[in-house]
C-alpha cells in the first residue's frame, strides 16, 4: 500500500468509529473524515 493511501484509510476509519461512538466528537466530523477517506481511496 503506497503511503498517500494510509492517511485516507485512517480518516476513514476515524469517522466509522465516530459514528459508532458519538460520544467522541460530533456527526458532522464523522462524515467529514468518511467523505475524506472516500474520496481518497477512490483517487
């Protein structure tokens, strides 16, 4: 896995355990950092 691929996959997966943990940090950062890894990986 190239490096540039390791900071999308981490916001992804930041973001799911926000959802699942709310309690973290707020449900427009989850999407955010979802969006971000999505849009990362998919590049």
């Amino acid at each position: 896995m190239p490096i540039h691929n390791i900071q999308p996959l981490v916001a992804l997966i930041a973001g799911i355990l926000i959802l699942v943990f709310p309690r973290l940090l707020n449900y427009v950062v989850a999407l955010y950092l979802i969006i971000i890894g999505i849009l990362g990986l998919t590049r």
